[in-house]
C-alpha cells in the first residue's frame, strides 16, 4: 500500500476516484426491484412490516451475490482469473443494488410512527422505490456527463417505469 493511500487525505482521494468511477444504474435496476418485491408482498403473515422489510432487504443481496457472481464468472472470467482485488471490485460495483433496498424497507419500518397501517406501508415503501428509481437514473446519467436535458429524458423514462410498476399494483389489488 502507497503512503498517499494511509494518510487521510489519501484515503479520500481514493474514495472520490471511486465514485467518480461508479456505475449507478445497479441503483436504478435494484429500485425497481424493490418495486417489484412490494407488488409482489401480497400475503404477508403475522408481522408483516418485519417481513416486507427483510424481504426487501434480502432480495437486493441475493440479487447482488447474483450479479457479482454473473461479473465474476461471466465474461471476466476469460479475461482473468478472479482475484481478491477484483472480487472486492465487483462487489462494490454491484452494491447499489442492495443500497436501493434500503430506502423502501426503511420507509417500511417508520410507517407506524406515520399512522400509516399495512397497505399505507406497501404504497409508500412502492413510492419512494420509484423517487429512488428515478434518483439512481439521474444520478448514473450525471456521472456519464449527461446534458441536463439527456438526465431529464432519463428521469422521465424511470418515472414512466416507475408508474407502470404501480399500475401493476392497481390492477393486481394486492
């Protein structure tokens, strides 16, 4: 390891290249995945706030341990041999789709203190899945150096996919 990358100001180079070299669509896809596990939430049992929220949550990491297993061992895998560095490469990568989770399940959990019963938590926990869909499209847009009118195309686009996903669940009655 470098000096620069043991001093603070060193480790925070380091973090500010990383995110500037962050993919975010893995945001926008674990969103709608979100999305998708709360339409999906119909029958809950006994605890059902605890249940969507582990739900959520443990759907964007076995989706995550998916991806970075397809980046591992699809076509990375004929290039090199997997190694540690590029093992942890991959899975920061592919983290935003278990980051995307987290806003819906947290929605999720303080739906109480909202008044909101069950259903009110399912619909929230569906609305701030499509802001943080759109969230992730804008942001993985400005990061590729996107015009703003390109970055407005891209959110209007996710907030389309956003209100299909809840046409769904007006249609399904869930």
């Amino acid at each position: 390891m470098s000096r620069t990358t043991t001093t603070p100001a060193g480790r925070r180079k380091l973090r500010a290249e990383r995110r500037a070299g962050a993919d975010y669509t893995g945001g926008v896809y674990g969103s709608m995945l979100a999305s998708s596990v709360v339409i999906g939430a119909g029958s809950l049992g006994q605890f059902p706030r605890i249940e969507l929220v582990l739900l959520l949550l443990l759907t964007g990491v076995v989706f995550w341990i998916a991806h970075v297993h397809a980046q591992l061992f699809g076509a990375r895998l004929a290039r090199q041999a997997p190694d540690r560095r590029l093992v942890l490469h991959v899975c920061r990568d592919e983290w935003p789709i278990v980051k995307a989770a987290v806003p819906p399940a947290v929605a999720v959990a303080v739906s109480p203190l909202l008044g909101l019963d069950v259903r009110g938590a399912l619909w929230l926990a569906l609305c701030v899945a499509v802001v943080g869909q759109i969230g992730w499209s804008v942001a993985a847009a400005r990061r590729a150096g996107a015009s703003p009118r390109l970055m407005a195309v891209t959110a209007s686009v996710n907030l389309f996919l956003g209100l299909l996903i809840i046409a769904f669940k007006i249609v399904l009655k869930h």
